[in-house]
C-alpha cells in the first residue's frame, strides 16, 4: 500500500508539473513566444518566403524541426525544387507527399475565369488549409509533433479566409477533441500578425535563404515578374530597399 501511495504521489506530482507547464506555455505562445526547447514542430513548407521564414523560426526556437510540403495536381516543379533546397539548406528532415486529387481554380479555370480580375483566384484550392492541416495532424500523432506551424501573414487573411486566426482556431480545437495517441499537436502560425514586409524583416533576421524561394504564380522557369506573386514580391522587396536575388523574366 505504500508503494502504491508513493507512485499515486509521484504520478500526482507529474500532473501537477505538467500542467503547471502547460499553462505557462499557453501564456508564452500567446505572447509570441515559446521557450520550451527541443519539442518536435511540424512546418508546412511550399517553397514561398511564408513557409521558408518558418521553418527557420521553428528551428531559431530549438524545436525538432520537421518539413511537409503536398504535392498537389500539377504542382509547379520549380516550386517543388524550392521546397527541396530550401530544406536541404536548412538541414530538415523533408516530407514530400502527392495529393493528387488536389487542385488549384487554375486548374480547373484556367486563367481566364478570374474574378474581377483579381489575379490571386489562380492559386486559389478549396478547402486547402482544411485539408493540409488534416494530413499534418495525421502524421503528427504518428511522430509525436507538438506544434504543426503555418506561413500565413497578415495579408494571406485578406483574401484567403481559411488562413484567419477564427479559421485556425477552429481546426486546433477538432484537433482537441480528435487525438487519441498523443497530445493532440496545435497549429501556431508566427507570422499571422506580420505584413508580408514585416515577414522580410524577419526572414532577413533568421537568415532565410530568400534566394532559394518561389513566389511565381505562373508555370515560368524563372519568376515571371508579372503575376500577383511576383508583383508583391517585388513591391516588399522595394519597400525594404534590398535587392531580390531571384531572376525574373522581366
Ligand atoms: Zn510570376
């Protein structure tokens, strides 16, 4: 019976300690930082300077840093060749995954169904972040990932709705309610405050490899310079008064 006693304390105390540092995780995380090193992060990694800017916050905060990148229907290669250097340069583990069934409107519409003109119909997939998020949850109980981290900014919100904090939160609260091997992993998405100049400042900061990302939204071998990608690109970059290191066609 004393032993029994003492394991029921030790087992106490082990609540006790973990849910004491939980809550001083949830206050960290939602004051921008988390301090609590070498957990694993999952990173959602696309080849843009989003995705590339986390992967090096995740690793600037200790975690074990992983990469997943979706190969969705007809996914440009050159992005696909960004997602790649960008991991290989960054010494992670990538996960490449076909998802074939996926598609962009572009597909689907071509380019001339845009609405009102609005060039970022084309890289418009329904339910993407839905679906991304999923397939990382899927791995994330299988590899014990503590934080699944997503490369939305503040101006990503704007226009693609399941990239809103209320969206996320969503999806972090099913993930609650769904685990059922391990602690059920979180999205955080770090640059969900930050304008996309804001996302230079800090990709510059970490020491990004910018001149390894994709921001194209055409099937161009070097950046097109003219699609909504490239021309947002180019604006931060000229905001910031730094030279873009990629080539474009013009
Ligand atoms: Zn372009």
């Amino acid at each position: 019976m004393v032993i029994a006693g003492v394991a029921v304390m030790r087992v106490q105390v082990a609540v006790d300690k973990s849910l004491a540092l939980r809550q001083v995780m949830y206050r960290m995380r939602y004051d921008g930082d988390i301090h609590d090193r070498g957990e694993r992060a999952l990173v959602l990694l696309s080849g843009g300077i989003d995705s590339a800017t986390c992967l090096y916050w995740a690793k600037s905060k200790g975690y074990d840093v992983h990469a997943l990148t979706l190969n969705y229907y007809n996914r440009w290669v050159k992005e696909i060749e960004a997602t790649r250097l960008i991991a290989r340069e960054a010494d992670t583990r990538l996960i490449e995954l076909d998802i074939p069934f996926v598609k962009e409107a572009f597909d689907i519409y071509g380019y001339r169904e845009y609405r009102d003109g609005d060039m970022r119909w084309s890289s418009y997939i329904p339910s993407k972040n839905l679906l991304f998020y999923s397939i990382a949850a899927h791995l994330a109980e299988y590899m014990r990932v503590r934080w699944i981290v997503g490369g939305h900014n503040r101006d990503d919100t704007l226009f693609f709705t399941d990239t809103r904090r209320e969206y996320i939160d969503g999806i972090n609260r099913l993930f609650r309610q769904g685990f059922m091997l391990n602690e059920p992993a979180e999205i955080v998405t770090p640059l969900l405050d930050l304008s996309k100049v804001d996302v230079i400042r800090l990709a510059l900061h970490l020491g990004v490899p910018l001149e390894h990302t994709w921001s194209c939204h055409t099937r161009a071998e070097r950046h097109c310079g003219r699609c909504h990608g490239c021309r947002s690109r180019k604006d931060v970059f000229n905001a910031i008064g730094i030279m873009d290191t990629v080539e474009y066609e013009q």
